[in-house]
C-alpha cells in the first residue's frame, strides 16, 4: 500500500516534469508561464528552508530573503565572473546555499538565543542589513552592481534544473524530519525545556534547523538569479520574507505538503488571476489575493493542511 | 565515594529571596527518597538545581563523583539524571511514541548524513529505537496508544508517558516531581506498584517530591523535609511523621507564629 502511494508519487512527479518540458518546448506553454512554473519550484524550495526553521524548529525568522539574496548574489557572481559556460551552473548554486548557510550558522549563533518576537525583530534587522548591504555593494565588488542592480548574469536555470532542485529539497526535508535529528528540531519547537531535560542540546539543533533552512533559500536564490537574470536589492527586502512566511503559513506549519502547494498555488495564482480578470480591475488582484488570506485562515487556522502530509511524504514503518 | 549523588551546601538566591540554602543531599544507588515540605519550600527549585536548568549560588552537585555544577540540562541528563515536571511537559503535538522516540536522541547512533540519505544503520537503529519505546510504552500501558496525540491523553497517561520518556533517557537517577498529582486512588496504588517495578527494571535511584502523604509514606524508605529552603529533617517515615519541627511546618505553630503559612510561589 505504502509503497504503492510511493510509486504513484513519483509517476506523477515525472508525468509533471515530462509536461511542463514539453510543453515549454513545443511553444504550448509560452515562456513567460514557463518562467512562471520554475519560479513556482524556486518558491518550494525556499519555502521548505522556512518550513525547516519556523515550522519545524520554531524558530521565527523574519529574513528569509536576506539569504535567498545571499545565496543568489553568491551564485551570480561566480557564475558570471566564471567565463560562462553551463557548466559552473552547479557549483554555483551549492556555493550560494552554503554562503547562505555559513551567513546563518555566523547569525543565528548569537540572535537564537532570542525567542519567538523577538527572534522575529532579530531577523528583521538582519535582513535590513543584507539589503542594506546589497544596495552599496558595488563599492567592494562592482559586479555586483548595488543599487542599480545587478545585470548579465547567464539564463543558465531550466525547467530540469528547478524541477531536480525541488525534488531535492522535498526529499531531504522529509528525510530530514523523519529521522532523530528532526525530531530533536521538532522537540525544541515543542518544550525548548522538556527537550533539554530529555538530553537535547537545543541550541546545537536551533543552529541546524536554521542552518538548512537558509542553505536552501540559498540554492533557491541561486536558481532565480539565473532565471531572471537580473537582480536588484529590492528583490530581497522585508516584503519578500513576508511572501515566504506567507507560503508557509498558508501550507500549514510542519507541513511539506502545505509549502508545495502553497507555494504553487501563491505563485501561480497572482499570476493567474492576471489572466483570468478582466482588465477594469486587474488592479483588484491585490486586494482579492489578500482577501483569500483572510479567508483561508478564518477557515483553517492552522493553514491548509494543518501539519499533515500527503500519504507519500509520510515514513513508511517498518516491522 | 559509593554515593551516586552527592549534593553538598547547595544555595540558590534569586535576588534577595533565598529559596534553597545549604541543602545537603546523598543518594546511595538504588536508593527511592521522598523529597516533602510546604508548598514554596524550595522542592521544585531543589530539582531545578540537580537539572542544571537554573544554576545554583554555591554549592556543588556530584553523580558519582563528577560535578555537574555549570553543565547546560542536556549533559547533566546524559550523565544520568532524567526528571519529570510538576507541570507536565509533553511535546503536545506529537504522538505518544514520538515523545518517547525523541528521548532517544543521545543514543540515535547514527548521522545527520546517515538519516538523510537513509543509509541502512539508520533503518536499522530506527527499528531498535521503536521497539524499546513500544516495550516501554507496553510496562505503562501505554501501547495501544502510541499513534494518539500526546494532547488527548488523560491526565493519569500524560504523568506515565512523561516518566516513559524520561525512562527512555536511560537515567540512573530519576527525579519525579509530584507523579501522583491528580490521581485517583486506583491509578496512584498502580503507580506505586509501577515505580517499585522499574527501580528494579533499571536499576534506578529515585528521588521524588510529593504532596500525596499516603503515597510517600507507603513507598519512600527515606524523607528529607524542607522549609523555606532548609532541610528541617530527614529520616524514615516514622522518624518524620513524629518530628516536631515537620508537624509545625505543615500545621503551623499554634499561637505566636500565626498559622506557619507558606510562603507563596517560589516553588518553582
């Protein structure tokens, strides 16, 4: 049974990538939706790095896009300081999620001591700084390109790559959850006492917790500075964590399943009803998205799926 | 040397209230102590201290022969000592096996790396660490619950599962602070039937504060009375039930003291 939801899965997350590719090469889908499709799995993943930090460890963190942004100017620098070519794709990108990562680790060992609002305040600041930072980083690295932005980075980021990316982070999210360290990160979410007088050390896995998540808004900031590439410090202020704090909020907290379709459905709608409104009150696209909030979480205030998961995201126990 | 714990001259101020002062406290291994006193005696924060949750003025704190005093809570307990909480602790939102799972986290035996990329000794530790939760879950009766959310148990359950998963932190001193509160009279004489069972099983010491008389009477071998922070005696049940100075404490002193009402809060 459990095997069987497990292989349906994964036919159906072929049946998906075949589709998109295909379609994006026959012109079915036009390159603007398939633009829209690889920012929909950049989300994902950058969502499940704060499904990581604020769903599973507890942690609120409120600079998400201050280490997407990291871990895309990291990502961009190289590749465009590299003498092209496709192939420093992917050492860019892990160089992005572990500058994000090793940002973190530097960050969160003094801010984590700090809980819940105040964290929150913590990180806000934080990503002030990095935005802060971003705008003038011309003065150290003119490729970098402060406050005008950043150009010429190469469009090296595919469909195949954000689809791989996204199954990546799933499948290391879940096996991370599912193992004794996640549960020690589950823990201290749970009773940060309870879970030290049970032996875990909380800060070691506060650290952690907050280390991966970053590192994988890290890889996702990597994989949209070469989808769109450009990039500008507006892309990774304080309203940009918001959008991600949003998605996982929307999913569901402890949710991998929520952050997917969550992040889909957030990406792809704003764009969607873009289409579907008629142009008098396309303008109201940001008042009727909003307005689903409220509704959703009147309706389901613990998010979509509530800390549940599809059935093949879930352990298969073994006797 | 043959004490597994070995408290000498423990003081802790907060600010300028003392709660515990000169507390001195040795447990022979295997031994099962009853830790009494009016409510704000200073019991809890007794517990607080060996836990390393909150660090003592002066005093030191040995388990056999090593000092514990400055140590975070999560190494005191892999040194041993494992604890329960007056208010129940559980992880609220897991199931009744997660929480005791958890407990195993020390002893997981294998790596981040491992559990990732779910190389074969973590499915085989995995397994091994299930079964000794459901075994001990089972010496609870708490089996037939395991996929239930810690939320939804009864009182009487969250107090065993609490014990269980500090169980499962394979201690050699167990501190219970109040295991009875709340129960019915059927649910504490299993409990008591329990606790002999385990210190067996384990070969544990116990130390346990508890307000239930008949309870410690009945099954502790040894009494330390506390009193705004002091220890005012220490003895067998006999002994204690006719100190003086505990009757006054707990009944107040007649005319002049005006009732020995406790001090209130602190306790915790």
């Amino acid at each position: 049974m459990k095997l069987r939801a497990g292989t349906i899965a994964l036919l159906g997350a072929v049946a998906l990538y075949a589709i998109v590719l295909v379609a994006g090469l026959t012109r079915l889908l036009n390159p603007y939706w398939l633009q829209i499709f690889q920012f929909a799995g950049i989300m994902t993943i950058s969502g499940l790095g704060l499904n990581i930090i604020y769903g599973y460890t507890g942690q609120f963190s409120l600079g998400h896009a201050a280490f997407y942004g990291i871990g895309a100017y990291t990502a961009a620098f190289i590749t465009k300081s590299a003498a092209a070519g496709g192939g420093m794709l992917l050492p860019a990108l892990l160089a992005g999620a572990v500058a994000a990562g090793l940002v973190a680790f530097l960050i969160g060992l003094p801010i984590l001591r700090l809980r819940s609002d105040y964290l929150g305040i913590a990180t806000l600041g934080f990503g002030i700084i990095v935005k802060v930072l971003f705008d003038n980083s011309d003065a150290v690295l003119p490729t970098l390109g402060g406050s005008r932005g950043m150009t010429g980075i190469p469009k090296l980021t595919t469909w195949t790559w954000v689809f791989v990316g996204a199954i990546g982070a799933v499948m290391l999210v879940r096996n991370f959850v599912y193992s004794s360290h996640g549960r020690a990160c589950i823990s201290v979410r749970e009773d940060e006492i309870a879970a030290e007088a049970i032996g875990v050390n909380t800060t070691q896995y506060k650290t952690l917790g907050f280390v991966m998540g970053c590192a994988l808004a890290g890889l996702a900031g990597g994989l949209y500075a070469h989808l769109y590439t450009f990039l500008h410090p507006m892309n990774f202020d304080f309203l940009k964590s918001l959008d991600v704090l949003l998605i996982v909020v929307l999913g569901g907290l402890g949710s991998i399943s929520g952050t997917i379709v969550a992040a889909c459905a957030w990406t792809l709608l704003l764009e969607g009803l873009r289409v579907v409104l008629p142009p008098e009150i396309l303008d109201w696209r940001l008042v009727i998205y909003p307005l689903l909030l409220i509704v959703v979480m009147l309706l389901r205030p613990k998010g979509l799926f509530g800390g549940n998961e599809f059935r093949f995201l879930k352990p298969e126990e073994r006797e | 040397m043959s004490a597994l714990l070995e408290i000498r001259d423990l003081t802790k101020d907060f600010g300028g209230l003392r709660a515990v002062a000169h507390f001195q406290l040795e447990l022979a291994p295997g031994e099962l102590v009853g830790l009494i006193g009016p409510n704000g005696a200073g019991k809890t924060t007794v517990f607080n201290l060996i836990t390393g949750m909150i660090p003592p003025t002066t005093g030191t704190i040995r388990i056999a022969g090593e000092d514990l005093v400055g140590y975070p809570p999560h190494r005191i307990t892999h040194r041993g000592i494992a604890r329960t909480f007056q208010n129940i602790r559980l992880f609220n939102d897991l199931t009744v096996l997660d929480n005791v799972r958890i407990a195993y986290h020390p002893y997981a035996g294998y790596g981040l790396a491992e559990g990732i990329l779910r190389l074969p000794r973590f499915h085989h530790r995995e397994r091994e660490i299930a079964a000794e939760a459901r075994e001990l879950l089972g010496i609870f009766g708490l089996a037939d619950r395991e996929a239930e959310l810690a939320r939804n148990l009864p009182y009487g359950d969250q107090r065993r599962l609490e014990i269980v998963r500090a169980l499962a932190a394979r201690p050699k001193l167990l501190l219970l602070d109040e295991p009875a509160a709340g129960m019915n009279p059927g649910e504490i004489q299993k409990l008591m039937e329990l606790i002999h069972f385990i210190r067996d099983r384990f070969s544990l010491t116990l130390l346990l504060i508890e307000h239930q008389m008949r309870f410690v009477m009945s099954i502790c071998e040894r009494l330390v009375v506390m009193d705004f922070g002091e220890i005012i005696a220490e003895g067998n049940c006999r002994e204690i039930q006719a100190n003086p100075k505990v009757i006054e404490a707990y009944l107040g002193k007649g005319v002049h003291t005006g009732g020995g009402g406790p001090a209130p809060a602190g306790s915790r």
